[in-house]
C-alpha cells in the first residue's frame, strides 16, 4: 500500500497526477492524496533535489496545498540539499510555493539564491 512506498513512489505518483492535471476540480481523491503527502513525509530525508522539485511543483500545478508538515520537510531537505540542484530544480520550487502562495523560510530562499547565483550561467530559458 502507499505506507510502503519509498520517495521515489510517491513522486512518480503525485508527479503523474499533475501532468495529467488532476485537481480538486476534476474530481481528485483528496485522501489518498492526503495519504501521500503523508507518505512524503515520512519519507523526506530520501528526496533528491529532483524529487523534491518534481513533487512540490506537480502538488502546486493540482491547485491542492501542501500539508504543513510535508511543507516543512520539503523546505528542510531543499534547503539541505540545495547545492546538489539544477538550474530546473531551483526554479521549479521557488515558482511552485509562488504558486501556492507560500512564503518560503529564510534559510530556504538563501540556499536557493547561492545555488541560482552559481547556477546562473546554466539556466535555459524554458
């Protein structure tokens, strides 16, 4: 069941769910979507940055929220993790919380802004 899955799982879900636009609108399963952001969670320590960008922007693109403790994990592993992130990463975090109107913590936005100022000569125009 989804209390088994591992990181990658759970963004290969959440992250499918998005492209095929899924949203509260479309009639989307808000507790199983509940159960894996919960899942995300408890898994968090094992994101990659991808991982952490792919499931943060694809729960912004459903127009859904983010749960607040997956919200504090996710910025706690970016913020951790940021110096492994690709141009795309950065971006897609930082215009996912946008999007979600999300205030990201301080220690995140450093991080992001270090990894987008030694990134800067690698982001593609997208």
């Amino acid at each position: 069941g989804i209390h088994e899955l591992q990181a990658r799982g759970v963004v290969n879900i959440i992250h499918s769910m998005g492209k095929l636009h899924w949203s509260v609108w479309k009639g989307i399963d808000v507790q199983l979507v509940g159960d894996l952001q919960e899942r995300a969670t408890a898994t968090a320590g094992d994101f990659d940055p991808q991982g952490i960008a792919n499931l943060v922007h694809s729960i912004a693109k459903m127009g859904i929220g983010m749960d607040a403790a997956l919200l504090e994990a996710m910025q706690g592993r970016a913020t951790v993790r940021a110096g492994d992130f690709k141009p795309q990463d950065v971006s897609s975090v930082m215009w996912a919380l946008a999007k979600m109107d999300i205030t990201p913590d301080e220690a995140l936005v450093e991080a992001m802004q270090a990894r987008a100022l030694e990134t800067a000569g690698n982001f593609d125009p997208q």
